[in-house]
C-alpha cells in the first residue's frame, strides 16, 4: 500500500475505531457484571481526568510512532491494516458467552480452574493458573482461539501497535550481521502464544528463518494456523520452556519476547534472560516488550494498579517494581536501551561480540 494522506487517514479511523469499541465492550461488559455477578465486580480505583488524557495522548503518540515507522519503511504499511477480521468477528460472541465462567472464577478466587487433561508434570507450577482469570488458563484451543481478541479489547486496539515496537531494535541490531545473506539469519520468537508477534516480524524480515516457541501446545496449533497456512516462509514453531530452550548455544541471531515478563516470577525472568544470551552469537540482540513499570511510567500507577486487580496477574506487582537493566547486565548483555510506548517498555540488549564465559 503506497503511503498517502489518505492511507493514514485510513488507519488512524481504524484505530479510533477499534478504540471505541474496546471501550464500549468493556463498559457494556462491567455493567452486566454488576447486575448478574456483583460479587466478582474488583474493587478498582477511579482514573482522574488529568491521567486518562495523559493515557489518551500516550496511546496518540503509539500510533503516530506506529505510522511513521511503517512511512519509513521499518515495516510494510499493510501490517497496519491486517488483521484476521472474518475471524474475530465470528469468534467474538464467545468472548461473551465466557463471561459468566470468568466471574465466577473471580468469586469463588479459584485460579486453578484448568482442563482435567492437563499433565502438570509437563508445566512449571507457576505456569498453571488463570492468568487474566482466562477459562483453562493457557491449556486449550478455546483459549487459543479468543486470545488474540481478547487482548486486542483489552488494550484497545493498540496490542499489534504495541508488538510492532520490537521490529525497529531488532532489525537496527540485526545490522551487525549486514555481510550475511537475509536468509541465513535467525529470529527466535520467545514465548510466541498464537504468533501475532511473528506475524508482525515476518512482515518487516521476509526472508529470516523465523522460529517459535511456547509452552502451550493448543497456542501453538493456534499459532500454526495463523502463520503456516499461506504461501510464506514456513515458521517452525516448538513447545518449550522459555527457561531451557531447545537450541544450540550461540545459534541465533536475534530473540524476542513479548508480554511475557510480568505472567512470570522473578527467579523465572532471570532464566530466561540467561537462556537467550545462551542462545545467541555473539553480536545478537534481545529485544523485549512488556507492560511499563513504575520507575519508567509514574504517572500510570492507578492504571497499573488496576490491570493487577481486575485481571489474575500474580507476578505482576513483583514485575513492575523489577529492574529488567540489572536481570540483563547480569546475565552478560550489554548496550541495553530502553523506552516506553503508551502501556509497553521495550528493552534491547546485545550479546558482546567477544562474549564473556
């Protein structure tokens, strides 16, 4: 899609769009809560005027960042507008019709409300919860399937915004590698869930050898059908503990993880830091996105507060009081950078050139 005034104009009423229907399903969402399940209503505590015009000019200026990244060529324009639209429409009623089972998860405080197959020997404990109070948690194709849209309501349309900031650091530090073929190079997804970030990197770096991984075995089927059924590059995609990848040491050269972060504890975080230096040449980069945190977004604290109340997010108090700097100078990386768009911290760290054993 060629870049036009009247292309932007498209996106930026795709965005309003998505924006006000985010908001009308939540607030049509809590309104039943309060007449069917009053119990399960959280107690949450009011944003002031001055903040939500703050939150309202910080999502802005996501989506002219998101713009003029994709004008200049960081990603193709089309990644603006694509979505699986068809799908989400005929999946958004069951968004509803999962209702009732989430408040009554919230009532009963029963975060273990997972399918009667699940092998727990096959998951980390902390992995085997509700996160989000999410029906069956990470462990089935129905979760699977709502996921995505889910998360697009959540954050109001802005969530592929959000993803799409991991691309610029990536490919800026993919430069090192510039003397190698395109082909030869190798982008680890960590913690992939149902590809969406993948998607997004697949857009921007057409010809890397993209992988996946993911503890989720119903996530990843998702993943498979979202990313493996056209005719591009085919995505390999393995169940795996983010903590113990099953990859050769010094064997890729660029890792992501995307909204990972705050669903773990922090002797976990740490793991999986190690891990990816572990996994990466010398020279690659590890390009992180997560929620802001209290030390970088201050001014965000009441909306931080309440994502912890109205969703089952254990670890997140922890993570958002974490310093992801030190977890990364710690396991060997260096030239980390950082910085916040609307709800998401993105951090980039490279593995030294000459690595330290």
């Amino acid at each position: 899609m060629a870049s036009t005034p009247l292309s932007k104009f498209a996106y930026q009423t795709l965005q309003q769009g998505k924006s006000i229907a985010g908001l009308a399903h939540k607030e049509l969402s809590t309104k039943l809560m309060e007449l069917m399940a009053p119990d399960a209503v959280p107690k949450t505590e009011a944003i002031p005027a001055d903040l939500l015009k703050e939150l309202r000019g910080s999502m802005a200026a996501l989506e002219e960042r998101d713009w003029d990244e994709a004008e200049r060529g960081v990603y193709p324009t089309e990644l603006l507008f694509d979505a699986p639209w068809l799908d989400w429409a005929s999946r958004y009623p069951q968004v509803w019709l999962d209702l009732p089972s989430t408040w009554s998860r919230r009532q009963q405080r029963n975060v273990r409300d997972l399918p009667n197959d699940t092998e727990p020997s096959l998951y980390p404990d902390y992995y085997l919860q509700n996160f989000h109070h999410q029906t069956d948690g990470y462990l089935s194709d129905h979760s699977a399937e709502l996921y995505d849209l889910q998360v697009e309501i959540l954050f109001n349309g802005t969530a592929d915004a959000m993803r799409r900031r991991v691309i610029a650091p990536l490919k800026r530090a993919l430069r090192h590698f510039s003397d190698r073929a395109p082909a030869s190079l190798r982008i680890l997804d960590i913690a992939t869930g149902t590809g969406r970030t993948l998607h997004q990197i697949r857009g921007a770096l057409p010809h890397a050898e993209l992988t996946g991984t993911d503890l989720s075995g119903a996530y990843l089927r998702q993943a498979n059908r979202w990313l493996n059924a056209g005719n591009q590059g085919l995505v390999q995609l393995v169940r795996a503990n983010a903590e113990e990848l099953p990859l050769a040491s010094n064997s890729i050269q660029g890792a992501t993880c995307v909204f990972l972060f705050h669903e773990l504890p922090g002797e976990a975080r740490q793991n999986v830091i190690n891990d990816a230096w572990r996994v990466l040449e010398p020279g690659g980069v590890l390009v992180i996105a997560d929620s802001v945190q209290l030390a970088d977004s201050p001014q965000f604290s009441t909306a931080m507060e309440n994502f912890r109340r109205v969703f089952h997010e254990p670890y997140y108090r922890d993570y958002i009081a974490d310093d992801i700097d030190a977890r990364l100078r710690d396991a060997g990386f260096e030239a980390i950078t950082a910085e916040s768009h609307f709800m998401t911290r993105v951090w980039s760290a490279r593995k030294p050139i000459v690595a330290h054993v």
